[in-house]
C-alpha cells in the first residue's frame, strides 16, 4: 500500500516517518526546490521560517511537555532538534540549517520513502496526508476549497488574545450577558471614564507588527475582523460604541453601566480560557501584554496565545475533521500541520506524527490512537475537532487546555508539573494498551 504525503515541512515529514517505520511505502510531495512559495528560501526539507526556536525544555511547560509526548510517540523532529541544538537558555533552539539538513537526512534514508520533487495541483487518488501548511499554493488551495466548499479558510487572519479563567482578577470582573439576555456567558471588565481614557492613549500609541513583502500584496482585512488598534485610531468614541460598548450591562459593584466594557467569551467547554472579543491584533507581543494588562481585571492576566495577524491559510477543522486529524466525509484523506489550526512548528509536527499513526492504523483496520485529554497532545487534538468553538482560530500548546490537578497547587511551576507528570503517565498507559497495534517494522 502506497501512502502520498504532500509536504515536506515539519508535519509531512512527521507523517512520512510514522507511516514508512510501519511498513508503508511513500510518496513524499515537495514543490522545493523548484519552486519556493514567499517565505521559504532553503531548499531542505522541515524548513524553518520565523524562527530557530522551538521554544522551553522544561518539562513543566506547555512546550517542554508536548515534545517529551512526541519523543515517547516516536518523533523524527525532536531528536533531529536535539541533535542540533544552539545554546539558548532553557529553550530548545536549533541551527536552522543543520536541523533541515538532518532531517532531510534521515527522510532520503528511509528505504521506502520516495521523494518527488514537484508542486501537486490536486489531490492525487488513494491515501493521501496533506500538510502543505498556511502557505498552501494557490492552486492546491483552490482545489482543496473545491473538495471542501467554504468551509475552507484562506485569508489575512486577525485573531484575538486568550487568557486563562484562573489568572483573572475576579474582584474587578463580573459575569453577565447584555439585558441579561443567555445564561451569563460573558465574562465583563468594566471601565470608568478615566481608565478608559488611559486605555484609549495606550493602545493608539501602541507599536505595531510590520507584515512582510508577500502579506503586503493584496493584503486585505475584513470589516468584522478589523484589528483594534485600527479601529481605536478612527475615533476615541469608535471602539466604545463598538466591541467596548457598555448597553445592556450594570456593574454590580456600582449598580450602574459601566463608561466602556470588555468582554470575555469562553473559548474552551471547560471554561479554563477566555477570547478578548472583539481585540483581532496586530500589536506586538509585549505591546499586547501591557496595554491589554490595562483591563480592569486582566492586570495579571496570563496569555497563552497573544492576537495575531498574518496571511494564513487553515481548515475549520472543528466542522471537517475528528480528533485523530481525518477528514470526516472522506476518511481516505487526512490532514496534518498549521493548516489543521494547530499553531507553531512542534505543534504542526506533532500532528503529523497522529496523521501518520492513525492513517497507518486505518488502513491496517485497526481503531485510531485515542489519546487522553489531559495530555497536551491529546488536548490539541480534541481542541481542533472541537465542535463546540464557534469562532474557530489556531491554537498552540498552553497548560489552559489541560484540566487542574485534584490538589490545588498554589506554586504555578508545582503545579504545572503535576499536570505534566499526570499527562505523562496517562500517555504510557494507553501506549502500553496498543503496543502491539503500534510495533515498527523499519
């Protein structure tokens, strides 16, 4: 059985490995180097781009924890990574070359994996893992837009920060939703004239994320997802009769509505993570924290995913795909990388590594890897086919995901920790239940 994977960035090659170490031969589609799309310019495979960091080691770190997962999953990226790694701290950073350089290494090597060095324009027939990426050319993206209809995503994304339920400050915050109307969905923070006018200073002052050439060319960004700091700029009253306004809620603590109001949606069903409605960003990242820190009660507020805008191209995964990455109305097709609404490099690779596996195990017949939410990987996986997020944004490793210990751990590292340790053991018990589905053969 011949297995294609379009793609040889992180999450392809993850994908390529895991399927050729269980028997399968591969197609391994690469458009490099005859053709480069806007941000890549070397022509190794697991490219990458933004930056040499793969960011923390530490086991009590979102980070630190998934790819000790992907190690125990069977990862090609991580020990390549290790392999080459640069002094950086507590981070894991690479030499970007060498690290590129090594895993294309060890693809080349691998028997049958048969690399083909040229753009695919549609999806080929049988098997197939697509994990081309958020810079999908324009024509596999139109194909795949036909196969999938609107449901597909390409565009300039302006997405909002999200912080965690436990960082909030409480005292300064109340729930409640407008004419109290709904079953208090929203968290509310609640501004006086003066804060508001503080806020208001800061955050048109704010400095900005200069976009590149390629983002520049044809950028566009729709009037529902405009950047706050651009609609600030329109106006000091613009933002406070728009996503700030106040109609419809009373502040308990003072019994009468507020000057301004931000509010906080629940992002997750557990409800440890909150989006900053209506604050789509292209401020940079310690802009966002200090601006933003001037909400009353997210002064301490812990992000775990800053807002973002850049061109990208993604699924709306929740509507399309299943936890374990496979296109629910054709499941001979899976999906792999930032293109699923994972975010960051180790997080497109480690859907790769599930692609790979759960494709492997579908055409032996067997049941999918079914991996506990309370492991970071398992909770990326749950929170893409989530079906309950309405308004679908990628999302990288954070502790938000993962539900608190039992024992309440005042000690954030501690307690971290003991969210890792737990993530940890409940991956080798159902790592040890499917061992046999999971043996290697090369």
């Amino acid at each position: 059985m011949t297995v294609s994977v379009i793609g040889a960035g992180l999450a392809g090659c993850e994908a390529a490995w895991q399927l050729a170490r269980r028997g399968f031969d591969v197609r391994l589609y690469e458009m490099k180097p005859k053709k480069f799309s806007p941000a890549h310019h070397y022509p190794g495979m697991a490219e990458l781009v933004c930056s040499n960091s793969l960011k923390a080691m530490r086991l009590s770190s979102a980070a630190g924890l998934l790819k000790e997962e992907m190690e125990r999953l069977g990862s090609l990226t991580v020990p390549c990574a290790k392999a080459c790694a640069v002094p950086a701290g507590g981070a894991l950073a690479v030499d970007r070359e060498a690290f590129s350089d090594l895993v294309t290494d060890k693809i080349r090597a691998q028997g049958n994996i048969d690399v083909i060095e040229e753009e695919v324009t549609s999806l080929p027939d049988g098997p197939v893992v697509v994990a081309t990426g958020p810079l999908t050319s324009q024509k596999l993206s139109e194909h795949i837009r036909s196969l999938l209809g609107e449901e597909y995503l390409s565009f300039f994304d302006a997405a909002a920060p999200i912080v965690t339920a436990e960082s909030l400050n409480m005292e300064r915050c109340f729930f409640a939703a407008r004419y109290d109307r709904g079953d208090d969905d929203y968290i509310n923070c609640p501004f006086d004239k003066e804060e508001y006018e503080a806020f208001y200073g800061e955050l048109i002052r704010a400095k900005s994320v200069e976009l590149k050439d390629f983002e520049k060319d044809g950028f566009k960004v729709y009037e529902g997802c405009m950047p706050i700091e651009v609609l600030a700029k329109r106006g000091p009253d613009t933002i406070r009769f728009g996503p700030l306004k106040p109609v419809g809620l009373r502040d308990p603590r003072t019994g009468h509505r507020p000057w301004a109001v931000v509010q906080l949606r629940r992002e997750n069903a557990a409800g440890s993570l909150y989006n900053i409605v209506g604050f789509q960003t292209n401020l940079l990242f310690p802009e966002q924290k200090r601006v933003f820190s001037m909400i009353p009660g997210l002064e301490h507020a812990e992000f775990v995913r800053y807002g973002v805008m850049h061109r990208n191209t993604f699924l709306d995964s929740p509507r399309l795909l299943d936890q374990h990455f496979c296109l629910k109305k054709e499941p001979r097709i899976f999906f792999a990388g930032q293109m699923t609404g994972v975010e960051g490099y180790m997080e497109s690779a480690m859907s790769g590594i599930l692609a790979g596996i759960n494709m492997a195990l579908a055409l032996a017949e067997k049941a999918p890897l079914e991996l506990p939410f309370d492991t970071m990987t398992g909770a990326l996986s749950r929170y893409i086919s989530d079906e309950s997020v309405k308004d679908f944004q990628p999302m990288g490793a954070n502790m938000g995901l993962l539900p608190p210990p039992l024992q309440r751990e005042r000690d954030k590292n501690k307690r971290y920790l003991q969210v890792a340790q737990r993530a940890l053991e409940s991956l080798e018990k159902v790592l040890e239940s499917r061992k046999e589905d999971l043996v290697l053969k090369g």
